[in-house]
C-alpha cells in the first residue's frame, strides 16, 4: 500500500507497508506528481510502516519515471522518514546527500513528534 495525503499547502504525507507491484506503483507515482503540483518548498513526512522490495514491475515502472521525479524532488526542501529499519534510516539520508535542496532526515516511527518539528524548523 502507499498511500499520499495532502496536509497543508505545502506538505505531503506518504505511508507505505506491503509490497508494491508496477500497477501500484504507477498509481501511487501519479498520486504524487498529482498532489505535488502546485507545492513550493515543500514538506514530506515519509511513514515506512512494513518495508518489502518493491516487484521488478515497479522498480521498472520507477526507473522509467525519473526524470519526473527529479523534477517533483524540486518541490521539495526537507523530507522526514518514519521507520524502525537501522539500514533503511541509513539509505533516506544517503539519498538526501544525492540530491541538492533536498535535506533528508530519519527517525524511529515512534518519533513522529521530532519528525513533525524538525518538518516545522
């Protein structure tokens, strides 16, 4: 599941559990650009609630929309990642390093608080 709500002007909140095969993913890629459209300086609180490998569908599917996504990742200044996976906090803040104008941060999910704060600063 992977699911994108508007909270506010300019911020998103993206939950995601389960395995994501290519027509879901499809679905929640349209979802975001959707619900990008009209952000600047955005926000975006990322819950991992049960991370699986997303299908070689998707991952497909991904690869052949990153040019729009580099272009969505503009909208965007600071992403907070909710999730209790050690490597996976590791992986969100290496993918911050990679992208300029984009800060990155990861927090246990029972952190949503500090995550909501530092979204705020």
């Amino acid at each position: 599941m992977f699911k994108v709500v508007q909270n506010g002007i300019n911020r998103l909140d993206i939950e995601m559990s389960g395995k994501l095969n290519a027509e879901e993913m499809r679905i929640a890629l349209d979802e975001l650009v959707s619900k990008s459209k009209n952000i600047e300086n955005g926000k975006m609180l990322y819950d991992v609630i049960d991370f699986h490998l997303p299908s070689l569908g998707a991952i497909a599917i991904e690869f052949s929309r990153l040019p729009s996504m580099f272009g969505l990742l503009k909208k965007f200044s600071r992403a907070a990642v909710l999730t209790d996976k050690a490597w996976l906090k590791k992986v969100s803040e290496f993918e911050g390093a990679l992208f300029p104008g984009l800060e990155i941060k990861a927090f246990s999910r029972d952190q949503k608080g500090e995550a909501e704060a530092w979204l705020r600063m």
